[in-house]
C-alpha cells in the first residue's frame, strides 16, 4: 500500500486545494492530508479549524484522511512511512516557491516530493486573495467552501 502526504497551511482551504487532494487520491493507495505550519505565514484559522474544514470536504474520499502536525514535516512522513510529498502547482512561480523545498525535504529524509498540476480553472485562487477578499466584504462563495466562507464572513465582521 502506497502513502503519501498532501501537506500545506490550508488557511483555509480552497478549491484549489481540493482540487489536487481528489487527484492525489487517484494516484496513491493512501492520502494524508497535513495541516502544518508555516513559518512564513502568520494564520488567520487554527489548526483545530483548518482540520475540520478540508474533513468535511473530503468525506467522499475513502482513501484521504485528515491530521494537523507540528513540527518538522518529514520527521511525520518518515514515522507514517510515506512514500511521498505531493503539493500541487498552480504556475512556475508556484514552483519557486516549492523547488527549495522539495530539495531540502529530500536531502534531509530521501522522500522525494511529486506535483500534481491543478485546474487552471482554478489558478487563480489562493488562500490568501481569498482572505483580501473576503476582509473587504467580497463574495468568495465560488472560491471556498460554504463553511469556510461563513466561517470568513464571522472572522473579518
Ligand atoms: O501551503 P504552504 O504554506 O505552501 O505549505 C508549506 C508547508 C506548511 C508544507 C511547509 O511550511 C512545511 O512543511 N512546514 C512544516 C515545517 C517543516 O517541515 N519545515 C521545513 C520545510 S522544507
């Protein structure tokens, strides 16, 4: 049985993100889904919340569970023994942003990071315009969840 991780802050979760868990779980046995920290990202929903949002959206899903882990990413991976990071790209530039961290992720444990490109349908949706958005009172109905937009709506009042 293959098990891999489909990890990322999810603050919150959009359906980008959703996107790429649905064909993630065409490619492997097992997904976890992890919400983990970012160190670069000062988070608007806890974790406990982050959690709850992309659970209820992946009961469809018999293969993709949810967790939330603190720490070092691949010290989780290592201990669940994944065979796999997978993080999915929306552009190049996403790619920036990932290629330093596949390689260091692979250095430091050998679990080789595999993407998965997303709905350009959806490239344009990031957790953070939706949350720019959402702060001035914009409608993100067609970006997020329906919780998770209710959830922004009581956050930004
Ligand atoms: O959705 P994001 O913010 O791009 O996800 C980045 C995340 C949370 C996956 C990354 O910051 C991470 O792995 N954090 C856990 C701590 C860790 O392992 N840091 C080293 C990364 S090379």
């Amino acid at each position: 049985m293959t098990l891999a991780i489909c990890p990322g802050s999810f603050d919150p979760v959009t359906f980008g993100h959703l996107d790429i868990f649905e064909r993630a779980s065409t490619l492997f046995d097992n997904i976890i889904v992890v919400v983990a920290h970012n160190t670069m990202k000062n988070a608007l929903f806890t974790p406990e919340q982050r959690v709850r949002f992309i659970r209820d959206e992946v009961e469809h899903l018999s293969n993709v569970t949810v967790e939330s882990v603190d720490g070092l990413l691949v010290d989780y991976a290592r201990k669940i023994n994944a065979r796999a990071i997978v993080k999915g790209l929306r552009s190049a530039v996403d790619l920036d942003a990932e290629y330093p961290m596949a390689l260091m992720n692979r250095e430091i444990s050998n679990i080789e990071t595999v993407f998965v490109l997303g709905n350009p349908a959806k490239g344009h949706i990031s957790s953070s315009l939706v949350k720019d958005v959402a702060r001035y009172g914009g409608d993100v109905t067609s970006f997020v969840p329906a919780a998770v937009a209710r959830a922004l709506k009581e956050v930004m009042a």
